[in-house]
C-alpha cells in the first residue's frame, strides 16, 4: 500500500504503526492488548434509543477521536515526552536526507568547478525535487502526524466488576437508561463472529499526567501503541477498555483533505450481550418497556436485570440500629 510513495509514504506507514499493532491484518479478527484478560467484565451505560439501535441495528459505533474535541482537548495526542521523541525518530530521518540532497549538489558543484561534464536538466530537476519532498515532509510531519490521530475511531467500555453510580448519570441520558453487561472475550467472540472488514484492536487505556518531566517514553507505551489507549489521569475515573480501529482509507496522499470519519462494525449482539441492567432510576413504564424491547428482539428474559443499586436501602439502614 505504502510502496512507491516516496518518504511521504513511509513517513505516514510508520506514524500509522504507532497506532495500530504490527501484524497482518489481514487476518481480521480482534487484537487483544496484553493488559486485558478475557474474563474482566465490560460495561456499556446508554440511553434507551441508542440500546434499541444496537440491538436492530446489530453494529458498534467507532468514534474518531476528534469528536471528542469538546470533552477533552487532548484526546489523540501523547504526553510531552512521548510527541518530542517519536518527532525526533522522524527528523533524524529527515535530516539524514536532507543531508543526502546537500552531498548531491554538492558533487554537481565540483562536477561544473573541474570542467567534467555538468549535470543534466533531467538531474537538476531530480535533486531539486527530493530537496522539495524533504521540505514538505519536515513541515508535515506535526500536522499529518495529528491528523492520523485524530482520525482513530474507538468504541469505549467500563471496567468494573459492580455498576456504577457515576456511571449511570453520566451515560444514561440523567440516569433514564440501561447498562449492557459483557467481558473481553464475550465482545471479542461477538466481532470475530462477524468476520470484520477492518482491523480491531482492544486494549485498556492508561491514564498518565501528560505534562510531567519526569515520564519516560517507555511508560507512554501501553499494548505496544501509544495515543488510543492514552488519557490524562483527570479521566481515571472512566477505568476504559477500548476498542480501536484506524482507518485504511487514511494514505499518504489523501491525508490533508482526509475528514476523520466514523466506523460501523457488525456485532453479534445475542454473544456480546451476557446482561442488561435497567437502571435505579427509573420506575414504570420504562421497566416493562425495556422487556417489551428484549422480548422483540428475542434477547432472554432471564438477561434482563432490574439495578438493585438503591434498593432495600430502608432495611439496610434498621438493621444497624438495631
């Protein structure tokens, strides 16, 4: 894919490899990152439209990076130290070729100087163009470099092992929700089912202060890739898994009109679903509506939970002043 587009080309090929795992992917199926186990449970807090639409629909919905722009400025990009030495890796290249053109011209010089036959136009264009593509390529590299990032679609889980109080308010649409239950393997079995038509990767997301001097490189390294599973530990508190994907049709040439894009995947959602929970908010009739929705969309009854987060709180607080 990458072959015959020069150092622009390359320069993209291995600024995608910083976010994708290296293997063939041709293989289509989920990458699962070394920092999960396929037993962890997942949880998924949505409103009730967008619960209806994964289970009529049966896709996930892969969100590039740069929606979340408004949340949180810093998603798709990677704490000082990692940006500085990932850039320096790229500019030793550069100058190396910048190096190459200066050494070119420099041999046409003396060519001309000694008499000997000077250089022809088909050359002089040659060595002006590689000194042109190095230039362009230096003042690319940030920008194509955030573009690449930016255009990443994940699709982001709740680790946790319980619910979530916090959870509930803040993903549910005010609490009036459901909450689908899951782990790795069951979400992993439910894509592989579908045989993708994109590369996924899953991995949890590593929480790090980004503006500290005191970070290495190494430790902005998580699962082998860097900005997907990166956040500033201001967001700790959403403890995410997620689920990744960057997009092919991102290449050296089309990069700068490029428009990061959302990503459908098909799901199996009868494998992906292992509980869903009505959440403790709500009463009547939004209780019986969400079976009324499993039972048209044949999901179990014995499936369907009623959050017991907030209740028997009465008889729990009796019991100790008893």
């Amino acid at each position: 894919m990458w072959q015959g587009l020069g150092l622009g080309g390359r320069v993209v090929h291995h600024l995608m490899r910083r976010y994708v795992y290296c293997g063939d992917i041709r293989l289509k199926r989920v990458v699962v990152g070394k920092s999960l186990d396929l037993e962890m449970s997942l949880w998924r807090y949505m409103s009730l439209d967008k619960f209806i639409d994964l289970v009529n629909n049966k896709k996930l919905f892969l969100t590039p990076l740069s929606y979340y722009q408004a949340t949180d400025p810093f998603e798709g990009f990677t704490p000082k130290v990692a940006f500085e030495a990932t850039t320096n890796i790229f500019l030793k290249g550069i100058e190396e070729l910048e190096a190459q053109s200066q050494l070119i011209e420099n041999m046409f010089q003396e060519r001309i100087s000694s008499g000997a036959t000077p250089p022809t136009p088909e050359q002089y264009q040659a060595i002006s163009t590689m000194k042109n593509s190095v230039q362009q390529n230096r003042a690319d590299l940030v920008p194509r470099n955030n573009k690449i990032s930016k255009s990443t679609c994940v699709h982001c889980w709740y680790h946790s092992e319980s619910e979530s109080e916090a959870m509930w308010k803040l993903y549910s649409d005010s609490g009036k929700g459901i909450a689908i239950k899951t782990t790795v393997g069951s979400l992993v079995s439910a894509l592989d089912l579908c045989q993708p038509k994109v590369p996924l990767h899953i991995g949890r997301v590593k929480y790090l202060d980004f503006l500290s001097e005191h970070l290495t490189p190494k430790e902005c390294v998580t699962d082998g890739v860097t900005a997907p599973l990166l956040k500033r530990q201001e967001y700790s508190h959403e403890n995410e898994v997620r689920l990744f994907s960057v997009p092919q049709c991102l290449t050296a040439k089309n990069w700068r009109e490029y428009k990061p894009t959302p990503i459908l995947v098909d799901v199996d959602t009868s494998t992906l679903i292992e509980a869903i929970y009505i959440s403790p908010y709500v009463g009547e009739p939004f209780t019986s509506s969400v079976y009324k929705i499993c039972e048209l969309f044949e999901i179990p009854k014995n499936k369907v939970v009623t959050s017991q987060l907030l209740k028997n709180y009465e008889e729990v607080l009796l019991g100790y002043v008893k």
